[in-house]
C-alpha cells in the first residue's frame, strides 16, 4: 500500500505526504494562512452582520457586496495557497465563470422577488424571542432545506439536469460556484428563503444566519489548502466539498454547503482525515454540454432525450 493509499485510510495525515500540483507552499507565511484563513473568514462575518445590525444598514446592499468581498479574499487565497494549482481557471474559464455568475445572482434575485411579498407580510421587523437563539434555528431551518433540495438534486431524475450543469467543470474553485442552472438557484433559494419566512424568522435574524451561509457556500468551494480537522463533524469545508465533487459516488455525499449535521443525520458523511478525490467532475462527461456551451447547458432540460440502443439479442 503507497502513502496515498494510506493517507486515504487515516493511517497517515494528508499533510505528510504532497502530491504533484497539490498544496501551498511550505513556507511559515504560507503555513500561517492555511491556518488562520478560515477564522478570518468567520470573523468578517460576525463583524459584518454587527455592524449590519447595529447601524441598520440596508440588507438589500449589505449581503452582495459582503459577498464579492468574500469572493476576493477567496480568490487571493487560491493564489496563495492552492489546493491543486492545476484547478485555477485559464482565461476562456473566466469569461464562462462571469457569464454564470451573473445568471447566478439574477436566479438569487429572482428568488428573492418571488418571496419577498410573503417574507414582507409574515417575516416580522424584530425578532419574537430572544434574538441570538433565534440566529441558530434560522441556520439550522435554512441548511436543512438546502440540504433536502440539494440532495433530491441528485436523486430526482429532471431535478438533476438543472443541478447538473454545476458539476460539469472538472475542478472546483471559487470562479465557478457560479457555474449553476439558473432554475436551480431559484428553486434552491427560494425554498429556504420561503421556509424561513413561513416558520416567522425575523428579517435580522435571517440576515445573519444569511451573511454565514453565503460565505461558506463559497468556502468550501475554494481551491484553497485549509483543513479544519475535527470541526469538519459540525462545519462544511472544501475538504467535504470536493468530495462531493467526486466522480466516484461512494465518496460524493456531502449535500451540505454550510453546516454537515444532516450528512451526519442522514448517512451521507464520507469525509476522513487524509481522503481526497481521485478526480472530479461528471461520471458521464457527455451527458451534459461543456461549461462553454452556456446556451446548450440552460436548455438542457428541455433537450430530447436519446432514444436507448437495443441491446445484443
């Protein structure tokens, strides 16, 4: 058995041993970040969403530009401390990435109008019960509705040509979180922004609880060189992420973007110390147009299906 091998198994931790391509750079400033880039990361979180609070700013304006904030940090770190330097994207990549990064946040708006006169009329300005044990249902509420959406994704047949197109690229990285059917995201935002307001969250409480989700959706899609050891049992990572991504489906489990309790839940945790996907991707690449093909992928769902071959009499 080689060291990958064993690194796999647990027998060995995934740092002592390097891969071609793979890991930052072994020097202390290097070193540092992939151990502090996480905690900065929570940290802007909890500043933002007090600020946000405190001041009263506009959510409207708070959560976008906290989130391309969080995209450049992410961004930076790839370059800083790559996970896999063959995942950064090439220059063709980053024209597909923007495309679909606008189609992503137009589906995120989109969601967000078509719930927003129910958030207005049942979503209350201030919280009913005491506001900071109200943060942890709004979390958990929300990330169990994205965890059942997300996994029925996978399972439903027509659900999957949409979600689908997000796991066409054959690496992961900040770049392209963005690569989404914009039906998905509307159906996938929509639910859980609807299930938060029906259950009577409060507008601040489902602003925090939002302000953690979005950085951690993009969290544990960066190509970064962080892991977060024992707290991958409470938190998603990209550790978990990439897995997710994997073309082997033993491995792939993972349907939680931001907490991994319901993997844990409902047996969909794979995620060891050392273990990493062989490579990532489709396991049938022609099922579903290259990210190129932008226009091919948004009406996929529509696309005839082919007729099965007959087989050997």
């Amino acid at each position: 058995m080689d060291e990958r091998e064993r690194a796999a198994d647990g027998e060995i931790n995934s740092a002592d041993y390097s891969v071609p391509g793979k890991g930052a750079t072994g020097d202390s400033v290097s070193r540092i970040l992939c151990v502090v880039a996480y905690p900065v990361l929570l940290l802007a979180v909890v500043c933002v969403a007090a600020f946000a609070l405190r001041l009263r700013w506009d959510p409207a304006w708070v959560g976008p530009l906290f989130l391309v904030g969080v995209i450049a940090y992410l961004a930076l770190l790839e370059r800083l401390i790559p996970y896999d330097r063959n995942w950064h994207p090439g220059k063709a990549e980053w024209r597909w990435y923007g495309i679909y990064f606008l189609l992503t946040m137009a589906g995120s708006g989109l969601a967000q109008l078509l719930v927003a006169l129910a958030v207005g009329l049942i979503a209350p300005e201030e919280p009913a019960r005491l506001f900071w044990a109200e943060i942890p249902g709004a979390l958990l509420t929300g990330s169990l509705v994205s965890y059942a959406v997300h996994r029925l994704g996978h399972r439903n047949a027509l659900l999957w040509r949409l979600h689908g197109v997000h796991h066409v690229p054959e690496k992961v990285n900040v770049a392209n979180n963005g690569v989404n059917h914009v039906l998905d995201i509307v159906l996938a935002q929509g639910l859980v922004q609807l299930a938060l307001a029906l259950v009577g969250f409060s507008r601040p409480a489902v602003l925090v609880a939002g302000l953690f989700v979005a950085a951690q959706g993009y969290f544990v899609h960066a190509n970064i060189d962080v892991r977060i050891g024992p707290l991958n049992h409470l938190l998603a990572s990209p550790e978990q992420h990439r897995l997710h991504h994997s073309t082997d489906l033993s491995e792939a489990g993972h349907y939680g973007s931001d907490l991994s309790c319901w993997d844990h839940l409902f047996g969909s945790f794979t995620w060891r110390p050392g273990r990493e996907p062989t490579a990532v991707g489709l396991q049938d690449p022609a099922s579903f147009p290259a990210t190129g093909e932008i226009l091919a992928a948004l009406l996929h769902p529509w696309r005839r299906r082919p007729a099965p071959r007959p087989g050997p009499e």
